[in-house]
C-alpha cells in the first residue's frame, strides 16, 4: 500500500539511471501508477550500478535500481522495432504522463516523438530530460552526473576556499546530487503540467535540460556577476561573511556557525573560557574574519578531544548554532528520523529485506506506508499486456520469442 495522493494519474516510464527514473519515482511514491519500460533481458543501466550485496553484481540486486523503483509496476518492450513501438502507441493511449531520458544518440528510431505519441492520446504530457535539451547548438551532446555538476555552474566553486586555485581544481560533489537534482525538477515539471491542463485538457512536451536545472540553482554567483564583483576560490581573497565552519571531533565533525557576538561569547564559554579568547585578534566580528585560519586551529584543538555528540549539545544548550556532521549510521538510527518513520522496510523477493528512505514529509491525506520493492525484470509483463492491452497469453509467449519484449 502507497499513501493515494495521486490515485488517478497514470505515468509511463522509459528511463535509466535516476534522472527520469527519481522523478517518476517521487509520483509513485505519492500514489501515482507508475509502469516502467525496460529493455528485454537488459533491464535498465541502474541494474548494474552498485551497490551490491556482497558485492556480488545482479540485475536485481542493485542497490541504487531498488531505491530508485519502488512502487513501480515493471514490463519489458524492445522499442527499436516497429511491434514494439505499436505497443507503446496503444501504452502511451491509456497514460497521462511519459517520462523519458533517452540518450541523444539513442532517441531516433525508438518512436519517442511527441507528435506520433500525441497522435494516440491528445491528452498526454510528455516529459523529455536530456543533458542539454532538445535545441540549441548543445542538443546532441552526451552527458552525465559529472558533466551536469560543471556544466549547470553548480562546481564552479567547490571545494572552496582553497591555498591555490592554480594547483587545487574545482571538484565534483559526492554522489550524484545532480541527477537527484533534476529528477526533483522534472517532478516539478510534471505536476505543473498536470495542474496547468486547460478545460481542453490538452497535453503537452516539456523539454528539460539538466544543464539548466542545474544552473537554476546558482542565484547566488549570478547575483555577483550582476552586480561585477569577481570570484574567487583562494583563501587569501575569499570572503567569509560569517565565522562558520566544520570542526574535528575525536568521533567525526560538527558544524557550527556562532554569528553573532553573543552567540561567539558563548561558545567561548561552551569551551571553559580559554586564554587565547582575550586576545586582541579574536575581539570582534571582523577581527576573527581577518585572523580566521589562527582562530580555526585553536578552536580545533579543543573540539578534537570531544566527541561531536557533547559539543553540539553544549553548544545548543548555550543557543549557539550547531549540529553534527551526521553519518550514514547517524542517520538510521536518529531518534528525530526514527520519530517520523521516515526509514521503513521492505521485503524484495531477490534481496530480502532491506531499509530505504520513505517520502519526506507527512500528510493528514493519508498515513505513511511501507512502499512496494522496485520490480522484478518484466514482472508485470502478463498483467499489462493481457490484462490490459487484451493480449492472450499465447501471445505474450510468441512476443517474447520475437524479441518484442
């Protein structure tokens, strides 16, 4: 059982990895009825992207595959021959919403063009994410999380600050906050879209470009642009508005950010009211800015012989803000999290149980659920092709002799 927010909508999908695949996850996990178009015997990329258990590779045991379908019903179509393209005209007819990411170089001859699809259902939004969109002098360019991170802007700046610009190279963030990123956005997209129908209810394309829901994030370096004010990553040149910063703890790090002079007071005091606090370097606001790398390093020394449980608590106690650089086991077992159920079990007839996140927030519609596992390879070919294209079961045998799914 899934919470029924969107009980009515019907949405197919034909993506990989997690662009297109996170988006139409968020819609199944929020009641939509979601069908998922895979390659026949090849499955969706996702399937051969750790982590596995054991470390062992397996089309169904991908960790990333089963966070990224649950609720989602799962067939195989092969859409590079024409049978295959007829079924997903006759799909496409019954959906309100097709997500898709193919690939540039993948999409023509899959029968993925709007006007052909439209044709079978005037109603249907369809929702094409591709690295730079579907126009411009960039449109057939490959792409993928990495690209997207520099190419949207969202790199320009990171790790910041640093000694030396020239030898210290703008990195990637960890994991892939690029593809979730434009999944959220493509969710966004969708709903709008469904939302905006007319009393015609007519459908329509949207073209979504990661680059640029990637480079919609960058208010803030373009409001430096606007304004003519230069960049820069190096430490010397580097302005820190604020005294803020991740500190070592014998057990990890805990952020903390002591703006104002009576929070830094105390923190002062959170840490026994050290000598090194009287002096003339660290009195104000913009002397601690000047004198920031000293003052850091003496902070660390303190924090370094405390665990990062007692100096955020310390810390909040004294109403100075702070908080723990949480792991992924802080995390599963937070007792705030725990509270909210927001981690919840489920049983995968290939893996068995396993934990995954659940949706991010609680509504009075309807209580929260454990989601359904990701689907099995085609589990649900025999369902939607008899059940609801009207094929036999002979049929779907001599479909799949074909190759067609």
């Amino acid at each position: 059982m899934t919470p029924a927010f969107l009980p009515e909508l019907r949405v197919l999908e034909y993506g990989q990895m997690v662009t297109a695949p996170y988006c139409a996850k968020l819609l199944a996990d929020m009641g939509a009825e979601v069908i998922k178009i895979e390659q026949p015997g090849l499955g969706d990329p996702a399937r051969r992207q750790g982590p596995f258990p054991g470390d062992v590779p397996h089309l169904e045991r991908s960790g990333l595959f089963l966070y990224l379908n649950t609720n989602k019903m799962g067939i195989t179509l092969n859409l590079r021959d024409e049978p295959g393209q007829r079924i997903l005209q006759r799909l496409a007819a019954q959906a309100d919403i097709l997500i898709e990411n193919t690939p540039p170089d993948e999409r023509e001859g899959l029968g993925l063009d709007y006007d052909s699809l439209k044709r079978a259902n005037q109603r249907l939004i369809m929702l094409s994410v591709t690295p730079f969109g579907l126009a411009g002098p960039y449109r057939k360019y490959k792409g993928n999380y990495l690209t997207a991170f520099h190419g949207g802007g969202y790199g320009y700046d990171y790790p910041r600050p640093v000694s030396d610009p020239e030898t210290e190279p703008p990195l990637k963030g960890g994991g892939r906050a690029a593809d979730f990123i434009t999944g959220a956005t493509a969710g966004i997209a969708a709903m709008q879209a469904v939302l905006g129908r007319g009393p015609d209810g007519a459908g329509r394309h949207i073209d979504l470009s990661q680059q640029e829901a990637l480079a919609f994030t960058q208010y803030s370096p373009l409001d430096d642009y606007n304004h003519g004010r230069s960049f820069s990553r190096a430490s010397a040149e580097f302005n820190m508005g604020n005294v803020t910063g991740v500190l070592p703890c014998r057990d990890g790090y805990v952020a903390f950010s002591p703006r104002e002079e009576h929070q830094w007071q105390r923190w002062v005091e959170v840490m026994g009211n050290p000598e090194w606090a009287k002096d003339e370097r660290f009195k104000d606001v913009p002397s601690r800015k000047q004198h920031w790398d000293e003052l850091l390093a003496l902070i660390s020394e303190w924090t370094r012989q405390q665990a990062k449980d007692y100096v955020y608590r310390a810390a909040q106690e004294k109403r100075v803000v702070c908080y723990p650089v949480n792991t992924m086991a802080d995390l599963v077992h937070n007792p705030q999290l725990a509270h909210r159920q927001y981690y919840t079990k489920v049983e995968h007839p290939e893996v068995g149980e396993i934990m995954l996140p659940g949706l991010p927030f609680i509504s009075t519609l309807a209580p929260k659920q454990p989601p359904r596992p990701a689907p099995l390879l085609g589990q649900h070919n025999e369902e939607i092709y008899c059940g609801r294209l009207g094929y036999s079961k002979e049929d779907l045998v001599r479909l799949r002799e074909m190759g067609v799914v």
